[in-house]
C-alpha cells in the first residue's frame, strides 16, 4: 500500500496506514470474525486456490480495510484497492478487473456505493470470472468476453443490510465486525504507542481507550492528539493529565461522543421530544445524510444504550436524557 501525503486527509491517512497491523496474529479482538478468516485463509492456501470473495462490514473504523491487507499478506498475494464511489462507470471496473494477476485480492471499500451498470459487472466478474469489454464506438461498437485469472474480492461496507440480495449472495462469507471493549482498545493504543516511539502510560491508556468510540481508529488519532498536547503543553508525558486536557480540548465526552453524535443525541431529545422520529426527518434536522446517520452515529449511540430503534423510528432512552444533562420530559408523571 502506497500513501503519498499532501492535504490534511492525506497526512491522517498516512499516520493511519504506518499503525496498521500487517498479519492476523497482530490484529487486536475480534476474535470471531478472525477465526473465521483463519479457516477460510488456511483452507484455500492448503488446496492451493484463491479463497471465496469475503465480504466485511460494519461501522468506520473498525479494521475492514486493514483486514482486506492482511488477507492478502496471508495469501501470499498482492492486493489492489478501490471503492464505490471512486468508480464513474462500469468500464473503469472492468478495466481494474482485466489487469488483475492470478490470486490477487481486489479490495472494494463502500461497495453499497458502486454505481448500478459496474454493480452488475461485478456479478458476473465474481460468478464466472469473466468480463465483457465494450472496444470502439457507435454502431460499431463490439462486446468481447475477457476471462479472467482466478481472484478474491474483498469487500467492506459499513451496512450489509444495504447490499442488494444478489451481490451480497456472491460471497461465501460475511464477517461482521463489532464495537471494541476498553481493553481491546488499550492494547490498541499500547501498540501504537510503541511504533510511534513514545511512552504512554498505563492510566493514560486507559483513559483514552475508554473514550474512543469502540473504535481504533479514533483511539489511535486521539493518541496522537494527547502527543501533541503532551509535546506542546505538556512536559512531555503521555499521563493521566495530558490525556484529559487533550480530550477536554477536542472536546471528546467521557462516552467518547463526537460532535455528530451529539447533534444527533440533542436533536433527539430537544427537537423531537425524544421520538419516536424517522431516521430522515432526524439527519436533516443535523444537517447530514441519512446514511451517515445511520452508519457512522446510530450504531455507537444504540450500543451505548442513548438511542433505539423502533418500528416507528428512533427514540431516547432515558440516559441519553442523563448523559446530555437535560430533565426526561415526563419525569414529572412518573
Ligand atoms: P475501516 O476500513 O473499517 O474504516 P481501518 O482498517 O482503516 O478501518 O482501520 C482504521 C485504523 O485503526 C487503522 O489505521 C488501524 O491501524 C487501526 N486498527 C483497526 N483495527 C485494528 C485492530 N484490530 N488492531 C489494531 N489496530 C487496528
């Protein structure tokens, strides 16, 4: 994997990809979905052929990416990444899919976002290895039927649930990934700590861990927030101190709760009088899509007893009430 920095995302992205573990064994918790990898992975190295396409979900974050690499590390093979959204037609995948060697894993990042025509290319590219290629224009335009070399797609999505039936059925497995505990995410951080080449202390660990989300992603950029605090502020140490006045300046709650997370928590409670409130009405009342709603927010603040899902929408429960500060609304009736 090659990252060339530039803009801030860039840079983000590139601190992201020097803490990625790059084999199984060193890849933190989920020990389900790494179990099952395990099986699949050693089952088609011992008959020598490239494995079923997999296929990963669940929130940001979580390592899917980072399991696609490592995928292809136990495979021995090399791994090719695109995404949903990066591909305009169906003939920038067909072009991806007719350069691939034999046993290469192509990795699709938000593949609930390919575009339909490249969706059903896809299909067929899985199913029999085949891709048709349009070559020239117009009336005289022609279809030639390319096979392919035997290859794995590895795709990640944040919500299976999105998946048309038909593509979701072309993979033999589905491995969801889960929220991180504290402890999980502390040996996350330690790990971290030491490629980075800092000492981080033992509170400190833990104190971030427990407000990153579930979440190593967000574990790991707050590490490098407390290092900045600590280096700029700070004496220097990743304590206890540091780690608080960090998560105080990026005004991290002690649920870990991001920006969006509240808005939608408040909205929720203030706007709509805790629900029940359809999750559309609910994200443009913050401003966002729907989607990010229902993949980046709603699944932490579910897991984290704030907000359920009814048949006729989200509503508060009473800790988002407590968390946020505010009185229950019928606390006086009850
Ligand atoms: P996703 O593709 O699900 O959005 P990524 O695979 O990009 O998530 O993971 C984000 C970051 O979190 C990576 O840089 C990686 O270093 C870290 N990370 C994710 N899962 C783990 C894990 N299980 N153990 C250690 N680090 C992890």
């Amino acid at each position: 994997e090659r990252v060339v920095a530039s803009g801030a995302d860039d840079v983000e992205r590139a601190a992201e990809a020097a803490l990625r573990p790059r084999r199984l064994a060193e890849f933190v918790g989920q020990r389900v979905v790494r179990d099952q990898l395990e099986l699949v992975l050693h089952a088609a190295i011992g008959r020598g052929r490239a494995p079923d396409h997999l296929l990963l979900s669940g929130p940001p974050g979580l390592g899917k990416t980072t399991l696609a690499m490592i995928i292809a590390a136990e495979l021995g093979t090399s791994v090719r990444v695109t995404s949903g959204p990066a591909i305009q037609h169906a003939g920038d995948l067909a072009a991806v899919l007719s350069s691939l060697e034999e046993g290469e894993v192509l990795f699709l990042d938000e593949i609930h976002r390919l575009a339909r025509p490249a969706e059903e290319l896809l299909y067929v590219a899985m199913e029999d290895f085949r891709v048709d290629v349009v070559v020239g224009k117009g009336p005289g335009a022609n279809a030639i039927g390319l096979t392919l070399p035997p290859f794995t797609v590895v795709g990640a999505t944040t919500r299976a649930g999105l998946l048309p039936a038909p593509l979701r059925d072309r993979f033999g497995f589905t491995g969801h990934l889960e929220f991180y505990d504290p402890d999980e995410l502390r040996q996350v951080l330690v790990r971290s700590a030491g490629l980075l080449g800092v000492e981080l202390e033992v509170a400190a660990a833990v104190e971030i861990a427990g407000r990153s989300r579930g979440t190593p992603r967000i574990a790991n950029r707050l590490l490098r927030r407390v290092r900045d605090w600590a280096q700029v502020r700070g004496d220097g140490r990743l304590d206890l101190d540091a780690a608080r006045a960090a998560l105080e300046v990026y005004e991290v709650d002690v649920l870990g709760l991001d920006r969006l997370d509240r808005a939608v928590l408040g909205a929720l409670c203030e706007r709509f009088g805790g629900g029940p409130v359809g999750l559309t009405t609910l994200a443009v009342a913050v401003g966002e899509e729907p989607e990010t709603v229902e993949t980046v927010a709603e699944p932490f603040l579910v897991r984290e007893g704030l907000m359920g899902r009814t048949p006729r929408g989200r509503v508060a429960t009473p800790r988002a009430y407590e968390h946020l500060g505010l009185a229950t609304p019928d606390a006086g009736q009850t």
